[in-house]
C-alpha cells in the first residue's frame, strides 16, 4: 500500500526533439482571468510543483511543463513551465500540446483544422494539417510578433574578447549569436562545448544588459546560436542554461531569428526560413503580417513542425520520499 501526497495524469510529448509535459489534472484551481494572470498565481502558490513534476526524479534539466487552463479569450488556455523560469511563450510546447489535443481526442479533422491557444505572451493561431487517416501530420502556429529589442549590442566576453549580438523578441528574447564566427560546430558531439560557450556568453549578455530599460525584470536572453546553411537555411542551438539546452530548433526563436533576418535584409518577406537542429530536424517559418510594437516593426511568423507522444502516465508524490519536491544538479 503506498501513502500519496498528490497524483498528476501527464502526456509527454516531444517536438523535434524537445519534451513537453502536458499536466492534465492534480493542479489546484488559479485564480485570474488572463492566462497571465493564472501564470502568477501559480508562480506565487504552487511553485513548488514546477520543481516536483519537471525536476528529477520525475524528469530534468531540459523538461518543459504545459498546464492546460481555461481561457476567455481563446479555444484553449496553456501555461509554460520550464525548469527553471516561466515562460511568455513557447513554440515547440505550443506544437506538443497540439499533439496532446489530437492524441485525447480533444481536437480531431470533425472538429476543424485550427484553433486559438491563449498564452501568457497573447493569443495565437493554430493551425493543423492532418492525414488521409485523421492524424495529426504538421502544426503551424502563427507567433506573437517578434521585434528588435537592442541592436547590434556589443560585448565582452571573458576569454572571447568583444562579440556582437542582436537581442530580438518573439514571446521570450533571444540573443542571436554567429556560430561559425566562434568556430563552434553545431553537432550532438558538441552539445557541452555549445553549453559552455552559450552560458558564457548568456552571463556577459546578462552583464551588459543589466539596467536596459527593455529588459527590466525579465530574464537574461537566451542565446541562439545559428551557422547558416545558404541563403534562408541555419542550424540552430539554443542555450537556455549552463545545462539545458533546447533540442529543438526553438520555435519562438525561429521567429526571433526570421526577424533578425528581415530587418537585416538578408532575406525577403515571400522567402521561407528554414531552420534545423543539431539533429538535423527542421522547423520552417514564413511572414505572416507586419504591426507597430513599441514604436518599432513587428513580424508575425508562422512557425511549422510535429511533435510526437512519448508516454502517458500518472506522476505520484508519494508521502515520506525525501526528494519528493525534486532536485537539479547543475
């Protein structure tokens, strides 16, 4: 007979590459109207949850949390968790929850081919394709719009000397960062020396930014490194933490990226993007529209991918484990 604190029904997914755990059900009722709003709340009570269901024993470093909420405003409502900050928006979890939706029946070809997700970041559009035999083939989902946030920044990197990086928006910010220029070949062989190099130049970045009015209380960027591939082709790597990277080639990073591209002239609006990781799976992105944001252009992207079920399952926290709160070790 086991004595349990607490049972959590979960979906875990992965889209190219990277989880998303789906929780769908166990969670305390949020309070807020927005999705934002449920966000903090979780932030402020249940925190302890996100260490719980993401961390080991349960999970890792890399896991993503998605808890699925009721929205006013949208089909459906999703709060991002990572482990270990919350996110305003993500790309492959967006996918991955599409696939949720499909693989429970939720969502199917009777019911339509799109749907609107509420995130923290605002509202996007779903868009899904399926098969002759009602799966779920691809999901495009159309981005908050990314935008510049600092341009051409320039920073000194302990033992790199002086990089130049462009920090853009696009529902969280992204540092783009040359790979080539720093010799870092984007290879699963070269994961660690990628981590190293992008926590390195993500704590300089950090540095350098502290007290810039665009990023007053929110997260350093993350760092996207890119090695192009020909025109409107790179191999992406995000480095998210000294440990945790992301395996996809990020979705909402795609989009900071595609900007980058736009506003650079490097690539037109009619051209698509197509980005890889180091496994070489790709995500392809295209214009939407353009909007005012801040005083400066927006690009609304349209991000495309699939996402896989992995498993499907109950995590437990079972009263008298020790390290039934989870832990990290960095």
């Amino acid at each position: 007979m086991i004595d349990l604190e607490a049972a959590f029904p979960y979906i875990d997914t992965h889209t190219a590459g990277h989880p998303t755990r789906a929780i769908l059900g166990g969670i305390p009722p949020l309070q807020g109207r927005s999705v934002r709003e449920k966000r903090e709340d979780f932030e402020r009570r249940f925190d302890h949850l996100r260490a719980a269901l993401l961390h080991e024993p349960r999970g890792h470093a890399a896991m993503v949390g998605l808890i699925p909420v009721a929205s006013e405003v949208a089909d459906f409502g999703a709060i991002f968790v990572s482990s270990y900050v919350y996110l305003g928006m993500c790309g492959h979890g967006t996918i991955g929850f599409a696939k949720t939706l499909a693989f429970t029946g939720a969502i199917s070809p009777e019911t339509g081919t799109s749907f609107t997700l509420e995130t923290p970041a605002g509202v996007v559009d779903v868009q899904l394709e399926w098969d002759a035999d009602g799966k779920l083939d691809a999901v495009s989902l159309k981005n908050v719009p990314a935008h510049m946030g600092i341009e051409a920044l320039e920073v000194d990197v302990p033992g790199l000397g002086t990089i130049r990086t462009d920090i853009l928006y696009s529902g969280m910010w992204y540092a783009m960062v040359d790979a080539d220029a720093l010799g870092l070949a984007l290879t699963p062989e070269n994961a660690s020396a990628g981590l190293a190099l992008g926590w390195k130049i993500k704590e300089a970045i950090a540095k350098a930014t502290d007290g810039r009015p665009e990023m007053q209380g929110l997260p350093a960027p993350s760092v996207l490194f890119h090695s192009d591939q020909g025109r409107g082709a790179a191999r992406q790597f995000l480095v998210l933490a000294s440990n945790k990277f992301d395996r996809s080639p990020c979705g909402t990073g795609t989009c900071a990226r595609m900007a980058q591209l736009l506003i650079r002239g490097e690539l037109s609006e009619a051209e698509t993007y197509r980005a890889e990781n180091i496994f070489g799976v790709p995500f392809t992105a295209t214009l939407a529209e353009k909007s005012e944001v801040n005083g400066t252009t927006g690009y609304a992207i349209i991000v495309r991918g699939a996402a896989h079920v992995v498993s499907q399952g109950t995590l437990y926290l079972e009263k008298g484990d020790p390290l039934s709160g989870g832990f990290l070790s960095r």
